[in-house]
C-alpha cells in the first residue's frame, strides 16, 4: 500500500510540474519576449551611434576639404505674431577630397555659391522661428540640405553640412 501511496504522490507532483511548467509557458515567455525585443532595439540604436549610418562612408582627416559660403538673410514662415524674422546662416558643406568628382565639384561649388544658397534658403523658409530654435529642427534641415545638395549636383562627395553661423531675430 505505502508504495502505491508514494507511486500516486509522485504522479500527482508530476502532474502539478507540468502544469507550472505550462502556465510558466504561456504566462513568462510573452514578457519575456517583449523584454528581449526592448534590449534589441535598445542595442540597435546604441550600434547606429557607434558606427556610421548606413550609406555614409568614412573620411579619413586627410581627405576632408571644407566649402564655406558666406552668411546671408533667410525669410522664416510668418508665425502668425504679425513680425518678421529671419534667420542669419553660414554655411560650412564638408567635401570628400579622394572622391573622382571632387575637381569637378569643387570647381563648380566656387562658381556658384548663390546656387548652393538657394538650396539652403528654400529648405529653411518653410520653418517658423519657434521650430528653427529647436536643435531637432536645425539637425533635419541640414539633413535636408545635405539630400538636396547630393541629389542637385548627382554627388556623394558632399557628406555633410554644418553652419557657422546660425542667428535667429
């Protein structure tokens, strides 16, 4: 009888050990996964910092070369206040020198410095003066810039855009 007894207690545990095991199953592993899709995501975003974006090769120091343009007046958007602002912005358009283009660029770059101007002038005219004093604005217009300048002039040598002056009244 004691070995029937202890035979029913240990298929009664086992029964109660598959049934944590299940609950365990569908309980813990959602907020497992879920947890798991947080640190991926997590670690992707801290990988994009660490490396380049995706598309955008590496300059070595050397092969830097620097276009600088001239400040100039900017129209904003009318804000509804009834004043006008502007903007006063220089540019600083950072070339790859190894590039085959770069010649080419360069010359044209120094020929037509109103041109690239433009490009600038109607990226920013769409923007009020409140969105413009935002650092999350000024980093998508230069985004902006950068896309329309590589896209006008069918070049990748031009990898980024910076402002040496940027003055908001």
């Amino acid at each position: 009888m004691k070995k029937n007894l202890i035979t029913v207690i240990i298929l009664a545990l086992c029964v109660v050990n598959l049934i944590l095991n299940i609950l365990l199953v569908f309980v813990c592993m959602p907020s497992a996964k879920k947890t798991n899709n947080l640190i991926t995501e997590i670690a992707s975003v801290i990988n994009l910092e660490l490396v380049n974006a995706p598309g955008v090769a590496a300059v070595d120091l050397k092969n830097i070369a620097t276009f600088d343009i001239e400040k100039q007046v900017v129209n904003l958007k009318d804000d509804g206040s009834g004043k006008s602002h502007f903007v006063q912005v220089g540019l600083t358009l950072e070339l790859d020198s190894s590039s085959e283009d770069y010649a080419d660029l360069s010359a044209v770059l120094s020929n037509s410095s109103g041109a690239v101007f433009d490009e600038c002038r109607d990226v920013i005219q769409v923007y009020t003066m409140a969105e413009v004093s935002e650092q999350k604005t000024q980093e998508k217009i230069k985004k902006d810039i950068l896309e329309r300048l590589q896209k006008k002039y069918g070049t990748s040598c031009i990898y980024n855009v910076s402002f040496s002056t940027f003055t908001t009244q």
